[in-house]
C-alpha cells in the first residue's frame, strides 16, 4: 500500500502535495517544516564519494561553494550536452541532477505521511517540447518512482482552484515562477477543463529579475567607487542571493538595504520598489505582450474572461497585481497560493490517475494501491499543443520547406494529417521529417525526428501518401505514413528522441543513482 502524490519540480522552488482523507489536496511540509523546497543540489564529496545535499542548506551553499551547487536545472531537461562534473569525478546529467530533487521530495513526503509514496504525477511548463517531457518522466524513473503521468503546470493550477463549480468560467493563468513564464487560458465547465490557448517564455522568471536588480545594484556600488562586482565571483554569487532576498522584501515594504563588502570596505545600497519596478520593467513589459498574445491568438478580449489566476512565487511582486489590474480591469483572485497551487492541482490528478489504473488494471501489480482511499473528483481535461508541428515537404520551386501540421494551441490528445504525392515514378521511400517550429524557412525551425519508410515498389509519380500526427495526452508524438486517404500503412515511428536517453541509458542511470544517498 502507499499513496500517490502530485510534485511540482519548479525551476527555483519545488513542492509535493497530497489528495488528504477529506478529498482535498493539501501540501506536505519538507524534513525542514518548509511548504517547498528549494531546486537546489549540493554536490559533497567524501572520501571521492558524492554525498549531494538538496534545499534550503544547498541554497545558501550557492554563495559560499558556487562551483559544487547546481541550480536551475530545469532549463537543461533534455539538454544531452549539458553535464555537471562533480569534485569526485562523477558527471551527470540534467536528468540525474533533477532525479535527486525528485527523490528528496519524495522522501520527505514519505517521512510527512508516515507511508510509502508509489506513484507521482510530475508538472511541466505547457510550452515543454516533448524532449524536455520525456526527460521530466526519465528524471522520475531515475529517481525511483512509478510517473503516473506529466501535466501541464498551468492545468494544475487551474485544477487547484476550479474544482469548485462557483468558479466556472473562462480563466487566464499567469504563471512567473522562478525560472519561466507561462500564460494559458482555459474555460472551466463543471469539471471539464479546457484549454484554449497556451504561450509562454521559458527564460524568463525570478531569476531575470534578480537580474535586473544585481545590475541596478552592481551600478550602484560602481558609483561608491566598488568597481565592477559583477566581474567577480564569488561576490556575484553572494550578490544574487541578497538580491533576491531584497526582491521579496520589496513585495512586502517599500524600501530595503543590500549591504555587501569588497576587499574589506563595506558598502551600502539603498533600494526603493520603484528603482526595482523601473529596473525590471522591460521582463513585466514582456509578460504583457505574451498576455495579450494569447488574447489575440485565441480571439478572446478581457470582457470575455471571468478569473484571473496567479502562480509562480514571482507573483507575489506588487507590479504584477497592478499589470492584471491596469490591463483586465479586473483584480486576480485571492485565495490561490502562488506556490503551492500547481503541486496541489497535480495532487488531484495523481488520485485520478490512481483511480482510473485500478478500474481498469485492478491491483497492485500495476504498482499502486488496490483500494482507492476516497473518491477523487471527476475531472476531464483537454490540453492544447504549445509547440507547433510540421513536416518537410518539397516546394513547387524545388526547395524543401516546412508545412506545419499541427498548428500550436490544436486540442491534445488529438490526430492530424498531412496529403502528399510521391515525386518520382516509382519511389522507393520517403523521407518523413518531422519539425518542430511554425516558420516556413527549414532554418527556423528544429527537425525533432525523422524516419526513412519505404514505399511498395512500382508506385507511379504524384502517389498520394498521408502523413499521420497523433498526439497522445501527454503529448508524446506518433507518426504515421498510409497510403492516400486513410489506406495502407506504409510505416509508422515514434519521434526518435535524440535528445532523450534510450533504454539501455536509463537503466544505467536507475543504477548509477541508486545508491547515491541524499540529504
Ligand atoms: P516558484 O518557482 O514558482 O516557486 O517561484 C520562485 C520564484 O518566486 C523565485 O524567483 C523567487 O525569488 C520568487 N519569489 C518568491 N517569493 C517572492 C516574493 N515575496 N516577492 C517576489 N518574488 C518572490
């Protein structure tokens, strides 16, 4: 027996929650008593052995021990180039790096709930490309646990807060977190949630505006005669940390301090809100733009919009209250916490998804409970595609350009085709080139998998084939090539995820991590 649990793995801040007895989903408090934890891993060796520490104790490390602490590593998910080599001479991957937050999270919820956790739904940003999914899952198989499923974190949220038939509607989630910006607008119907548009920007969050406020800062201590902090170090790590505890300070009152010291003289920068709100106005300028992107793409206008949504500790900021206010005429709702929203809402969907495995597998050789411990509520999501997908096609002119197939914001899970004609007399196959990206221009765009399938032979020019999307819920991609119509399978592939690891590469790194104890 055990119980399941919904994990949002932030860019900055993670959390973990719970469906509780009552039906609720509650959050449950880290070994240190905190409602999250910081996406922070503390490299230690001893004895040329790691012993990595994750959270608050490897946050503050950030400053002291900078090149043994990695932070921010959810932007490196599917990124097969980026490794960090740690003092024993162990590297690791972005995914490892992420399966030791999982399983710390994990811990402490064990330890919070007194009982084993058997299975997690883990949150992703909506515009995460299916590389960045797949790594997502992979980080939580390598860290040990059962992935019930990945969910968009703006779907959480809305989860979270729209499970209660008062708040049917259509609703606009703006999401700042530390790392990413995400807006989606979704109608809420009686437990039906569905999107209607999603964009967001994956680089921007509380950490550009630590940013904005460590150069303010750094041109501060210029002019008291510092030089240039920002070229050292050590005191550039120290610099962020107090900025951003100066950030959240301002959220609360009007004016703050920073003091730091270079080669012994200290030194003292007065901060008001307004100099941080005027630093950082062109990051909340672009939050806006992406705002009014989705209201355009989608065809809404404010008049249509019923709730307004904030998630993301970033949201605490008081400039964002007031963009809300100043660009819907309406005040956000009260009620959601920033933080915990997105953990909660995947809580809801991890006893669904237990639900639903024990209707249809019955027991617990799935690996979950066999007895439900309530009921969940009964929720129907339907997500939207946030990457646009094509296909390379050969133009009238002789060149190859890209067809989108998928147009972003196209309802998941869901099947889309693309017509076409064989272009020699008996072709023998046919390249099928999938990308991701909605330009025309091949240089615009990433091809994310391709497959050469071949065609039966004595095909005369200009066969029509049809090239099949079909997108799962979790937005995995299933490619297809018939013959004309819906007829003959030719051939079919799942994205070859050149980015992701195969089998045999996550089975060595469910080893590899496996014995790594964490603190
Ligand atoms: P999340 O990843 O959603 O937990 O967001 C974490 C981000 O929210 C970090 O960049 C924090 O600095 C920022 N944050 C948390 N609390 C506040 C606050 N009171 N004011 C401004 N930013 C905050």
């Amino acid at each position: 027996m055990g119980r399941v649990v919904g994990i949002d793995l932030g860019t900055t801040y993670s959390a973990v929650a719970v469906l509780g007895d009552d039906g609720l989903p509650e959050i449950l408090k880290n070994a240190d008593g905190e409602p999250t934890t910081p996406s922070v891993v503390l490299f230690q060796s001893f004895d040329g052995k790691d012993e990595p520490l994750v959270g608050t104790m490897a946050k503050h490390s950030a400053a002291s021990d900078p090149d043994n602490v990695v932070q921010f590593v959810k932007r490196q998910m599917g990124n097969p180039d980026w490794r960090f080599d740690s003092d024993s001479g162990v590297s690791y991957s972005a995914e490892e790096v992420s399966s030791l937050i999982i399983k710390k999270l994990l811990q402490d919820a064990e330890q919070a709930l007194g009982e084993e956790v058997c299975g997690a739904v883990i949150t992703v940003p909506a515009y995460f490309d299916d590389a960045r999914r797949t790594a997502t899952k992979q980080a939580g198989v390598i860290a040990g646990t059962k992935v019930l499923r990945v969910l968009n974190e703006p779907t959480a949220a809305a989860l979270s807060f729209g499970l209660d038939t008062e708040k049917n509607g259509v609703t606009l989630v703006y999401d700042l977190g530390g790392g990413t910006f995400d807006v989606t607008l979704l109608k809420i119907e009686d437990g039906c949630f569905t999107v209607i548009g999603t964009d967001g920007d994956r680089n921007l969050g509380g950490f550009d505006f630590d940013n904005a406020l460590m150069s303010f800062v750094a041109e501060e201590l210029s002019k008291q005669g510092a030089g240039n902090v920002l070229d050292d170090y050590l005191i550039s790590a120290e610099l962020r940390e107090k900025c951003e505890m100066v950030k959240r300070t301002l959220s609360n009152v009007p004016k703050a301090n920073l003091h730091i010291s270079k080669n012994g003289k200290p030194y003292r920068v007065a901060i008001s809100r307004e100099d941080f709100e005027r630093a950082s106005r062109s990051l909340l300028n672009r939050t806006q733009e992406l705002v009014e992107d989705v209201l355009e793409d989608t065809g809404y206008s404010w008049g249509q919009i019923d709730h307004v949504v904030l998630v993301g500790g970033s949201t605490r900021m008081p400039m964002v209250h007031k963009l809300i206010e100043d660009i819907s005429g309406m005040k956000p709702e009260l009620g959601v916490n920033p933080d915990e929203a997105v953990a909660m809402g995947a809580a809801v969907q991890a006893a669904i998804e237990m639900e639903s495995s024990i209707d249809v597998a019955g027991s617990a050789e799935n690996g979950l409970p066999d007895m439900p411990l309530f009921t969940a509520p009964s929720v129907v999501i339907a997500d939207v595609t946030s990457q646009p997908l094509g296909v390379v096609m050969l133009g009238k002119d002789g060149k190859d350009y890209n067809n989108v197939v998928i147009p972003r914001n196209s309802p998941v899970p869901g099947s889309y085709s693309q017509d076409a004609a064989t272009v020699s007399e008996n072709q023998s196959y046919v390249d099928v080139q999938v990308t991701q990206g909605d330009d025309p221009d091949l240089n615009y765009v990433v091809i994310i998998g391709s497959k050469e399938i071949p065609l039966p032979p004595g095909l005369p020019k200009g066969s029509p084939v049809r090239v099949v999307y079909e997108y799962d819920r979790e937005q995995t991609v299933h490619i297809r090539l018939h013959a004309g119509g819906s007829g003959q399978l030719y051939g079919e592939f799942e994205i070859d995820r050149v980015a992701n690891m195969d089998e045999r590469q996550l089975d060595t790194a469910v080893n590899k991590m496996k014995n790594i104890e964490i603190g």
